[in-house]
C-alpha cells in the first residue's frame, strides 16, 4: 500500500526535495543542544546531600522520561516551524500517513525479530570484547528500581513518544529528503549510520546502525514512518519490559553483589 508523496514514492518528484539542506542541519543543532542543555534543567539542581558535599543523586526515571518528552517535543517543533510549515509541506510528505492493518500486522512482527536479531549481534559483539560492556541507558531505568508506575511511565516514553519522534526526525525528514537525491541502498546506509552515530553509545553503533536499515526499509516499502514507528516501538518497550524483568527478579542486585 502506497500513498502520493510517501516514502515509498520518493524517487519520484517530492517536495521533501526542495528543502535547502541547512533546514536539516538548523533542526540537527536544536536537537544536540536540547540533549546537551536541558539535563541542566532536569537533572543538574543541587539537592541537600550535594549541598553537603555528598555525592549527587542519581536523577529518577522520571525526570529521565520527563526529559526525553520535552526534547522530544523540541525535536517535532523545530521539524514542524522549520521545514514543514516554512516551506508549505504536508506531513504526508514526510511519510505521515496511515498504513493498511496489515502492515501493522507487519510492523508488529517486524519489531518482535528486530529483538532477536540485535541480541544475536550483541552477544557476538561481547565475545570480541575483552572487558564486559556496560550500557549507560540502562542506568536510566534501574537507579529507580522495579516501580510498575516507573514501568509503566517508561513504556510511555520510550515505546510511543521517542518512537515517533525518531521515526519523523530520521526516516520521514532525513531519510525522506536523502531519497530524493540518492538511490535507496546510499540513503538507507547513510541515515542508518546517522541514527547510530547519534545515540552515542559506541558498542551499540552496529546494534543501532542495523535496527536503522530495518526502519529505513519499513519505511521504504510501507509507505509510512507510522509502520516503522510501530517496529520502533515493539522494539523499545520489549526491551523495557525485559529490564524490569530482570530487576524484579533482582538481577542487577546479584550482579551488584
């Protein structure tokens, strides 16, 4: 299923294309800066313990989630004044449209295989690593131990809310706008190595290079950045879910142990 303007229709004439590439660049600045100025908003306020020389604690998940919602909205205001309505386009344009319940279905699925297959990478990731990796982002979610308020806030965030963002930010503008000047391997590699690059984690660059390539071909042949939120999000909150899991079941106290 198809749509005029989506995606899927890119090698055709968009009008995606005739945005000046500094409108993508003036919404890649705003980003890194709302991630490098707003966690002294969120996470840098003194409190007693600091105060009295102690060691500062360690921000709650939900400040955590509370700032990736605010630079989320961040993100979709400057891709929405910038680009969308300073240059006259539909969201259908970047990719915003409706998919058929089959490619939910499809998405769906998609997100689910997407967990084994990242997991099989990583575990053949840590056998060529000689020290055992630590995954900063999981510090986000066990410093607050296993809440179901904290779980549930979490899956908010991180399975609806950054999904969305992501997915117009790098498949709908980005990926969107490189597929009306390269083929469909050059922007998917490109915007793929992009979303890796961005998150920050280095052990995680190949992890988050492929799960790009697999949004990108969603993308690609649904249509839709809708579809591939949908694989973005089953992706994240499986993961949520297994880390509260495993907290539950005391995991990382025995490992702190």
């Amino acid at each position: 299923m198809s749509f005029p303007g989506s995606p899927q229709n890119r090698g055709r004439r968009n009008p995606l294309g005739t945005v000046p590439a500094y409108d993508l660049v003036a919404v890649l600045i705003i980003s890194l800066l709302g991630q490098r100025l707003l966690p002294f908003a969120f996470f840098n306020t003194p409190d007693s313990d600091q105060l009295a020389g102690a060691a500062p604690s360690p921000p709650t998940v939900t400040d955590s989630m509370l700032f990736l919602t605010v630079h989320s909205l961040l993100v979709m205001a400057s891709i929405y004044f910038i680009v969308i309505r300073r240059r006259g386009l539909r969201l259908s344009d970047l990719g915003i449209v409706l998919v058929s319940k089959t490619w939910i279905v499809r998405a769906a699925v998609a997100g689910i295989a997407t967990v084994f297959i990242s997991g099989l990478v990583i575990q053949v990731l840590r056998t060529m690593q000689e020290e055992p990796f630590h995954n900063p982002q999981i510090d986000i979610f066990v410093g607050g131990g296993p809440s179901f308020s904290n779980l549930l806030i979490s899956l908010l965030v991180t399975g609806a809310i950054v999904p969305l963002t992501e997915e117009i930010a790098f498949r709908g503008l980005f990926y969107g706008w490189l597929r009306q000047h390269m083929s469909v391997a050059a922007s998917v590699a490109i915007s793929s190595a992009f979303f890796a690059f961005l998150h920050g984690v280095p052990f995680l660059i190949p992890i988050f290079a492929l799960v790009g390539a697999i949004l990108a071909f969603i993308t690609e042949k649904s249509g839709s950045v809708l579809a591939a939120t949908i694989t973005h999000g089953v992706f994240n909150a499986f993961g949520v879910i297994s880390l509260y899991t495993l907290m539950y079941r005391g995991a990382f106290e025995q490992a702190a142990g």
